[in-house]
C-alpha cells in the first residue's frame, strides 16, 4: 500500500475543506490553540512511518487518554474491571449525571466521564506513586521519554471541573469511588493534560494493533484483553458519534477534545490524526474528515 501517497491526496483535500468547527472552550487553557494546526502520523505494524503536516506538535490529549488508563487498569484487574463499570455505549451525553442514577453509580462504559473518573480510582488503588507510575507506563509504551503533564492545562481543568465533582461525589455516594475524591480528580485531570504528538499518539496505541506488544516488545495485555479494549473503542470511543464514526471509518479508536483521534486496524497500523476544531459532537472536524478520506482511499477497515 502506497500510504505516504494517500497521505499527500489527503492534505490536499484538506486545504479546500471548508473551515468549519472550533477550538473547545470548555477548558480556557485549550482555547489558546492554534485552530489551524493539522497534521496526521501512520506506523505500521513493520514499523514503517509516514507523516504530513504538524504531526510533531505536541497536544492535550485528553479523553484519548481514558483508552491508556483503562487498558492500565485491565492489566491489573483482568476481568474484575468490569465489576465497577460497563461496556456498553451510553446514549446519554459523556458527562451524564442522570444515567449514572438511574444505573446505580456503575458508569456505563470507561470512556464517559464517570466511567473514566472510577477507573482513575482503580489506579489510585493499584500505583504506589500514581501520577508518576502512570506518566511512566505512558513513556514506556510510546518510546518517548520527554512525555509531559501540562499542569496548565491540568490546572484549567480543576478550575472547571463542577460537572466532574459532581460525578466523582456521586460515584463516591454509591460506593463506586474508593480513595479521596479530591486525589481521584486530581490524578483525571493530569492523565487528560498528558501532551503527545501524533508520532507519540500512535506509538502508544501500537500495542493493540500488535496483540499487546509495543514497538520495543513490552507484553501489555493479552490477546483477549486487546481484542475486548478495541472493541469497547469501536463502540463506545467517540461518544455520541461512535456509530458515526463506525460506519464511516470502520476502525476502533478514541477521540479527545484537544482535537487529536487515534485509530488503528489490528495487525496492520496506527494513524493519528490532530486538528483542534471541534464538530458538534466534540470530535475533531477534520480528524474526522482525514480518516474516512483514510480508509475509502486505502480499503483498509475492519468491515
């Protein structure tokens, strides 16, 4: 497959799509982006790399994330994750507070807010040193040691963060949370201002497109474990539009509102795209609009 030309059609496409969407402002700090930046970063499960645009620009990854943890998560737990919450879509807004009544405090999957917010728990339980163990897995897993925390951003989102409050003291009400809210928050709100380039991004999700190894070989989890997490990231990782995205792309994969998605097809690659202008449902416009272009140019999906 000629991907570095498909690549080139792609940013080609790019420059006349129409200049729609914008940059989130529901975390000040990611209102300061550059709503022009794009840049996409393919590799391979052989290890060959293509790239265009500002793929080595460094950005907030943030619910992009939430795949990361609870794959963590899940190599501690193994199926007893599932105990403190589901793996089925929510069909409900990613910052629910109803949904998670009416269900008695088990969130419906790990990708909404309440689902992520208890696997954060999860680790607080399992890492001695929890931020720092967890900035460490995410080095280790990408092959990138100048991995950072933006404490801005972080700090822009605990400013911010009355839904959350609401959802972590809610959780905790029923029995789901089991550390101190504060330190839970605290723990969400840094895992989601982890900055990551695309060639980072898609490094980091290589481990489930190669049955649970990294690029270096690291064992992550097993066969089963990858094939249940990239299922839940068909399903469930792009909220609202995760049907949309299913039907259009066809690739499992997980989305942030700092504009970055990552999508992979086991056994064959990991592409990451980044584009802070935001749709509707909170994806990345032109994210969105790369990767179909991706998979109809290629013939390259699960479907």
């Amino acid at each position: 497959m000629k991907f570095a030309s498909v690549l080139n059609e792609i940013q080609k496409e790019i420059q006349s799509y129409p200049s729609i969407g914008a940059v989130t402002t529901t975390i000040p700090e990611l209102a300061k982006v550059n709503p022009d930046k794009f840049g996409i970063h393919l590799t391979t499960i052989d290890n060959d790399n293509y790239q265009i645009g500002d793929s080595q620009e460094r950005f907030s990854i943030q619910s992009i994330s939430k795949a990361l943890t609870v794959a963590l998560a899940f190599s501690f737990l193994d199926e007893k994750v599932w105990d403190r919450v589901g793996v089925e879509p929510s069909g409900t807004a990613f910052n629910s507070l109803i949904q998670l009544e009416y269900e008695k405090g088990i969130p419906r999957n790990p990708f909404i807010n309440s689902g992520a917010i208890v696997i954060a728990d999860i680790l607080l339980s399992c890492l001695k040193n929890p931020k720092e163990d967890f900035l460490d897995f995410i080095k280790m897993i990408s092959g990138s040691s100048a991995i950072k925390y933006n404490n801005a951003v972080a700090e822009s989102e605990k400013d911010n963060s009355f839904r959350n409050a609401a959802l972590a003291n809610f959780l905790k009400s029923f029995g789901n949370i089991k550390n101190d809210v504060d330190q839970v928050l605290d723990f969400y709100f840094h895992q989601c201002a982890i900055e990551m380039n695309c060639e980072e991004l898609a490094n980091s999700f290589f481990f489930l497109a190669n049955e649970g190894r990294t690029k270096a070989g690291q064992q992550i989890l097993n066969k089963s474990q990858v094939k249940r997490l990239n299922a839940l990231m068909q399903t469930c990782g792009f909220y609202d539009e995760s049907g949309e995205f299913t039907s259009k792309v066809g690739l499992p994969g997980k989305s942030g509102i700092g504009g970055g998605i990552v999508a992979l097809y086991p056994k064959q690659f990991v592409v990451a795209t980044w584009s802070p202008k935001l749709n509707k449902k909170g994806n990345s416009e032109l994210g969105m609009f790369a990767l179909e272009a991706f998979t109809t140019k290629t013939g390259m999906s699960v479907f």
